[in-house]
C-alpha cells in the first residue's frame, strides 16, 4: 500500500473539518447534558442545538422553526414520504426520479405495495429528466413529488425551482433531496420553493449520525418517529448534540462554500481535459454543463470499475464506481442503466469527487496512476483474450 493517501470520494462521505475537530475537541466534556433537562447541563446541550439550527437557518434562508433535525438524510427522506401517504388520504400518487438516492426509491417502492400510485420521471443519457412525462403525469390526484437537486454519481443538477412551481400549480406539495447539493453550490431553500428538503451532516464536513428535514411552515407535517417532545414533537428521541453541533459549525462557512465551489470546479475540469486527453475511448457520464463543481463521472471502454477501483486503491487513491451504499454489490449501478447506458459502460464506471481538503499536486498525481492503472488492465485484457483464441 502506498504511504500516501489520497481521498476522492467526498459524494460518499467527508472528512471532518479542521474547526469541526477543534470544537469537539472542546466540547467533549460539556455536551453531555440531555437537552431536555432544565438544569446547567440541558442547557447547555439545548444551546449548542440552538446555535445550530440558527446557523443553518441562514445559511438556507428560512425560519430555525422550519428546520427538524434528523438521523441523517434516509430518515428524512423516509419522514416525508411516509407521513405523507399514510396521513394525506384525498391524493393517491407519487412521483419521483428513476435516479434517486435508494432512501427514496425504496421507500416510494414500499407506499407502492401499500397501494399509492407512483411515477418515476425517465431520464436522458445526456442526464435530463424528461419534463413532458413530468408534465403529463402530474395532476389533482397528486400528493408529493420527490426529485433530488444533484445526483450523488453524475453530480447532474435538476430544475427544481421550475418543478415545485409545476407541482404547486397542481396543488401537490414538492420534496428534493438536497444532500448534494449542500457545501458544492448555494441552497437557497426559499428561493428554491419547495416544500421539503433533506440534508446529511456527514456529506458537509461535520459527524455522522446527523441530518436535517426542512418542513415550510405551511406545508403539510406529520412525526415518523413518536416518543418525547423533541423537535417541538414532531421527531422524538434524545438529540444527537455533537452531530448537530458540528453541522451548524459548517453552516457558517458560506464564504468558503462558495470559494472552493470555484477551485474545486478548476482542478475537476484540468483533470476531466487530462484523461480524457490521455485516456482513449473514456467520456463523461450525464451533462458536463449542468453539474456540481467537485464531480467527474466517467465511462472507461474495456474496463471493469470495481478492479480499476481496487488498483487505485492498492497505490492510495479512494475513488468510487458508483454509489458507495452499492459497492460490494457487482450489479451496474441503476442510476448509470437508467439513464440509458449498457451494462458493459456501466462496468466501466468511475466517480471522482473533489473535497475541500484535497491539492492540485494530489489531482495531478491521481491523473498519472489512472493512466497508468487503465494501461495496465487493458495490456491484461488483450494478453488475456490473445490466449483465450490460442
Ligand atoms: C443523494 C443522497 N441522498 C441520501 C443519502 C443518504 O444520506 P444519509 O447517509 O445521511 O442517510 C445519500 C448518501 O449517500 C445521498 O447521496
């Protein structure tokens, strides 16, 4: 194994922040009150909550009351979709993306064999989601539409803005998991208009364990977790206060949100010019316009991209072939088929995903071991069929 290790994966998971490890360090001791508890030390965990959801309330621009801190982004997205089938009883049908995140087509599959009618929007090879069919499909019988703002494995951004006025002219209430989108580009929830966002804290820089369900005022909320008063009772169950803690520590780093959108754009697009220049037969997957800033998703001809991914793993560099809750498993990722690619391309895939931490000279390093790791296998693969014809 090489001595130095190069993180490319930050669609999966982030590093801690350097101030987000200081301030747990700091706080270590003095967190441990249960917030609901009246004396010194609820207090003082319920202030770090408070501090923390007002952070994150301007980072998005919205009220602090709005915000429901969660488990992380499955639960949030699970809340929404399934508080809504089981309370909303006058509208019966869904829709979502053929490429979102498993915690929403999964839990649309499962309102599904409970009897709700659920539309799943195609997608273009291009990344596009096909507006006519959204159009045609949205109507009076609708309850909730559920489409992300960036997808986790091309970094495709969608028109949410557009869609939630498209579903509020039919009355039915919009949802977008945002998780993407968080610490990449500028979420501006009210701007954005929807109803419902989710986010995780693990994916900006702050601890696992942590996410949060953004519920307009207006809109319809129910609880999917009962138990004490937390969350003004509307998600129960003790606060995970080090997890929120260091999520509204993050929230406050607009400026450095927007600083390193830009540098990590520059180093992702020298690298996507570089490999596809010294790699022949690679292209971009989905919409290289309309995208986040930190993310390559490439198609590699003749490669299989769970044994590339091993390669570069061996020499340092962590990268993913899809999403990373499917690693392990060695079906082509959905996301990848939906859009149209074969399963051969999608073999092929590889995700790489900038972070804030990460350096030209690691970027231009990674470059150097891709070609070197593809030329390797191919030599292999032609050895390899060279026998197999003798
Ligand atoms: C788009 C998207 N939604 C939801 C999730 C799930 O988030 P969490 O790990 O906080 O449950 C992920 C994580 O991979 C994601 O990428």
């Amino acid at each position: 194994m090489n001595s130095r290790l190069v993180y490319l994966d930050h669609n999966a998971t982030t590093p801690l922040h350097p101030l987000v490890k200081n301030s747990l360090i700091q706080e270590l001791d003095s967190h441990f009150g249960n917030p609901s508890s009246i004396h010194w030390a609820g207090r003082k965990a319920k202030n770090l909550i408070r501090n923390a959801r007002q952070n994150l309330s301007e980072l998005f621009s919205v009220s602090p009351l709005e915000l429901i801190f969660t488990s992380g982004a499955s639960e949030s997205n699970n809340t929404v979709i399934q508080t809504l089938f089981l309370n909303l009883k006058n509208r019966t049908e869904y829709i979502c993306s053929a490429i979102e995140h498993p915690s929403v087509l999964k839990t649309m599959q499962h309102i599904e064999s409970l009897g709700a009618l659920v539309h799943r929007i195609p997608v273009s090879r291009e990344g596009q989601l096909d507006l006519e069919f959204y159009q045609n499909v949205l109507s009076e019988k609708t309850a909730l539409v559920s489409v992300m703002l960036a997808n986790n494995e091309t970094g495709n951004l969608f028109p949410i803005k557009r869609m939630a006025e498209m579903a509020h002219e039919k009355g039915a209430l919009f949802h977008t998991d945002a998780v993407q989108g968080l610490g990449k580009i500028d979420v501006n929830l009210k701007d954005l208009g929807v109803d419902y966002a989710s986010f995780s804290a693990h994916k900006f820089y702050a601890l696992k364990g942590s996410g949060l369900l953004y519920c307009k005022k207006s809109s319809p909320q129910f609880p999917f977790l009962f138990g004490g008063a937390q969350e003004r009772s509307r998600r129960g169950g003790t606060e995970n206060v080090l997890g929120i803690m260091t999520f509204g520590l993050m929230a406050k780093m607009k400026k450095e949100i927007t600083e390193e959108s830009l540098r990590l754009e520059k180093l992702r697009d020298h690298m996507q010019q570089q490999i596809l220049k010294l790699i022949p037969n690679t292209r971009v997957t989905g919409s290289s316009k309309n995208r986040l800033p930190n993310t390559l998703s490439l198609v590699i001809d003749g490669i299989d991209g769970e044994t590339l991914l091993m390669n570069l793993d061996i020499k340092g560099f962590a990268v993913s072939t899809g999403a990373a809750c499917s690693s392990g498993n060695p079906e082509p990722s959905p996301v990848l088929l939906a859009m149209g690619l074969s399963r051969a391309e999608a073999q092929g895939s590889l995700r790489v995903s900038l972070g804030w931490q990460n350096t030209e000279d690691e970027i231009n390093d990674f470059i150097k071991e891709l070609v070197l790791s593809v030329q390797r296998l191919r030599l292999i693969d032609t050895e390899f069929q060279k026998d197999f014809e003798l």
